[in-house]
C-alpha cells in the first residue's frame, strides 16, 4: 500500500526535483506536485518550478503550457520580490526565443533590462542588452542591433571584472552571430580575436578579476572556461577566412579547432560542418550528418 506524502519527506523539495530534471523531467514534475501537496512550497513557487521544466526539458513540447504559467505568474504576488520576476522574467524570454516570436522576445527582454536598472544590476542589463541587439536583427532592424551590441561591448571592455568580462565575451559572440548572419565575414575577425585576446589574459591572470559574481569559475575551472570560449572563436575565425577565401588562415584555425576537446565532440563537430563543406572537406561533413 502506498503511503501519502508527509511535511518530512525531504524527497519532495525543489532542490531535489532540480537534481533530476534534466534527465528524468517526469519524476521531478511529480516530485514538485508532493512538495506543493505536502506544503514545502506555495502554489506559485510550484507553478514556478513547472514552467521551468516544461521549458527546459520535454523537447519543447509543453512550452505553451510554460508560457501561460509565466504570464499567470507576472500578475500574481510571486513577482513582487525582485529576484522571483527576473527568474519569472528569464523563462519568458528562454520560450520566446525557441518559439521565434520575435515581438514578445523583445518585450520581455526589454522588461528584464528595466527592472536589472532599477535594482542596479548593470552588467545583467547590459547582458541581456545584447541579446536584444540580435533581436533586433531578427526584425529587420540590423544596423539598429549592431549599435546596441558595439554599445555593449564599449561599456564591458577594459574592466578586469570578471562578470564584466563573462557579459562583454558573450555579447562579442552575439555580434559574430549577427555578422554571420548577414555575411560581414570580414568584420567577424577583429571580434573573434578579441575573444581570444580576453580569455588569454584572464587565463594568465585570473586573481586580477576576481570579483565572486554567481558565474565566475573555481580556480581550477578557469583553463577550461577559457579554452571553451577560446575554442569557440577559433571555429569563428576559420569560417571567416573560407568565406573569405584566405584558405591559409583557414586551415590553421581549423585544425586549432579539430584539435581541441570541444572540436572532437558532436556539438563542436556540426559547429564546423559548414566551414570543412567550403573548404571542401565533404567526407568529414557527410560524416557528422551521418551520425
């Protein structure tokens, strides 16, 4: 016979649901509905954590259903404390963006920034800033999102602060992307070697930017944050010089890139898959579309 949930159940808390939901979302759904049966958290903290399954888990499936707990959610008392919205504020733009519904993406961005202003949160403003400078590309307005993201990278750079660093590096990522988007291979280089140029110095000098933000890394993971981003603009700047039909550079960032852990696994393999197609290595494309 089974045995009802009781308060004591450690089992039925949101630590343990997040523990498992990204391999078993099923489970941790049941154990988020005990933990609001038993009164370990309220209802809107429950539907909190649900909406954050659904969209993180489940292939997408249910983002609908996310979505709709998330508006509940910006009316209702859960978000009158600054830290609950911004979490409340990230899924919104996390299922807007998979959905591609460009108008609410930017409208919930641009809510994320304000209310990161109002509690003085500059760096997670500037951050999410340069999201909407993609955003804004998506619409049409491209000269409009490279200026917000240029507007980014200046107040960012030359700070030796590691959670600015961390938003400068992503939002230098985001002007790649958008440069890639719209076929500016050229302009993609100094970008990507500025990436380079920031993970070198915070690897040889990592005391200099410590600042303690929730994202900054052990200083045994410093190596690895860097060679992940290092890495990734190696695959940036061997796709610019194809595109550009320097084959030389090229090859020489290409094979810096096959060579490295990342460039070994699948996700770094379909990363490089359209560069090796231009530079005409077909057998080791055909290969990762295989698998």
């Amino acid at each position: 016979m089974k045995r009802a949930p009781h308060l004591s159940d450690t089992l039925y808390t949101a630590k343990a649901a997040m523990k498992i939901y990204d391999y078993n979302p099923t489970r941790a759904l049941l154990i988020i509905d005990s933990a609001e049966i038993v009164g370990n958290m309220s209802h809107d903290r429950a539907d909190y954590f649900r909406a954050r399954i659904f969209t993180m888990t489940l292939e997408g499936m249910h983002l609908d259903s996310a979505q709709k707990i998330c508006q509940s959610l910006m009316n209702s008392d859960y978000v009158k404390t600054p830290d609950n919205k911004e979490s409340v504020l990230d899924l919104l733009i996390a299922i807007t963006r998979r959905n591609q519904d460009y108008e609410q993406w930017l409208k919930w961005s641009t809510e994320k920034v304000e209310l990161c202003r109002k509690y003085d949160n500059e760096v997670e403003a500037l951050r999410t800033e340069a999201e909407i400078g993609v955003i804004l590309a998506f619409l049409g307005r491209e000269d409009e999102g490279l200026e917000t993201i240029d507007n980014v990278i200046k107040a960012l750079d030359n700070t030796r602060k590691f959670s600015e660093m961390d938003a400068c590096i992503i939002a230098l990522r985001r002007k790649v992307d958008l440069l890639q988007q719209i076929g500016q291979y050229e302009a993609v280089i100094p970008v990507a070697e500025k990436i380079i140029e920031k993970t070198n110095d915070y690897e040889q000098h990592p005391s200099d930017y410590n600042d303690g933000s929730y994202r900054e890394p052990s200083a045994a993971n410093v190596p690895d944050y860097c060679s992940f981003y290092r890495v990734k603009a190696y695959a940036y700047l061997a796709k610019a010089y194809a595109e550009t039909d320097d084959i030389d550079n090229a090859r020489h960032y290409l094979k810096l890139f096959e060579q490295s852990r990342y460039g070994q696994t699948f996700d770094g393999r379909m990363m490089i898959s359209t560069t090796w197609c231009k530079l005409g290595d077909y057998d080791k494309m055909l290969a990762v579309y295989d698998e």
